[in-house]
C-alpha cells in the first residue's frame, strides 16, 4: 500500500509538471484584460463581434496559434487528472495532503474558468475582474505544486524512489495524458 501510495504521488507530480509547462507556454498567448475587443481571428462567422480581450485571446490560441487547442486541451486533462488523482491518493491514506490538493485544484480551475471570461460571464461571478481570477489560477497552481513537492519529499524520506517506480510512474502519467 505504501509504494502504492508513492506511485499515485509521483503520478500527480508528473502530471502537475505537465500542467505547468502547458500553460507556461499557453500564458505567452493569454491576454489577461476585460476590455472589450472587436474578433479579428481566424473564424469568420465571429468577425468583428464584441468579445473580451481575454475570451478573443483564447479563440486566437485556439484557432490561429498553432499547436495552441492541443496545449489547451493537454491543460485541461491535466487539470482533471490532477483532481481525480488527489481522490485516489486520499483514498490511500494521505488525505492531509490529498484534500489540501484537491481543494487548491478546485481553486485554481475556477480561476482558470473565470480567467477565460466565457463559462462565468453571465453570472454575479462576472463581476470580479479577470486579472484576479487569472492571478488567483496561478497562485492556487503554485500553491498546490508546492503542496506536492512537500509531500514527495516527506515520502520519499521514508521509503526512497526506486528507479523502477520512477519509470513505471513516468509510464502510467503519459498513458493518463494522452490515452484517457
């Protein structure tokens, strides 16, 4: 049950190591701003229709970056997969760190949501200005890696990393991203 335990937290590293890089490259993009932008992308039938800079950068990173949809997709998984996996790991019996992770995750997709001013925008949530929720998705990311890293060096104090459980959790996270 232990290395079981240790194989799900390396998992959930390795997939919040993804889910930073993903939108550390996605951030180059993002445009952070509620003011009002006519579209000028790629996709006609939204031509010049009024729209955040923050919803119009996010169609941009979509349509017309290339690469861009695959990042955000390959983001978003892992922000799923990062949640189911704080369930699983506090199923196992680390439920201090594991409930701390999930609500942080919880934090850090509603800012991530509230960021991208499309799912929020007609509810009193609207009202908070999407700088915040772009800082609160970041702050909240940061927080939950960290809560991570501290629990992995906890762990692996008492039962250290085998180069077998390294490559066979490196493994499953690859087959969690891009076959599930």
């Amino acid at each position: 049950m232990d290395r079981t335990r240790q194989a799900m937290g390396e998992i959930l590293i390795y997939l919040f190591v993804v889910f930073l890089i993903t939108g550390g490259v996605l951030a180059f993009s993002y445009v952070p701003s509620g003011e009002t932008v006519g579209y000028t992308g790629s996709y006609e039938p939204l031509r010049g229709t009024p729209m955040s800079a923050a919803y119009d950068s996010i169609l941009d990173i979509s349509m017309d970056v290339r690469g861009g949809l695959f990042l955000r997709q390959i983001h978003q998984h892992c922000a799923v997969l990062l949640g189911l996996g704080a369930v699983v790991w506090a199923l196992l019996g680390r439920f201090r760190y594991a409930l701390a992770v999930l609500g942080l995750a919880a934090v850090a997709a509603l800012g991530g949501y509230g960021s991208a001013d499309d799912l929020l925008s007609g509810t009193f949530l609207a009202r908070v200005p999407i700088p915040v929720w772009y800082g609160l998705h970041l702050v909240a990311a940061l927080a939950v890696g960290a809560v991570l890293v501290v629990s992995s060096r906890r762990e692996a104090a008492r039962q250290p990393r085998t180069a077998g459980l390294m490559a066979v959790t490196l493994g499953l996270t690859a087959m969690l991203i891009f076959l599930v």
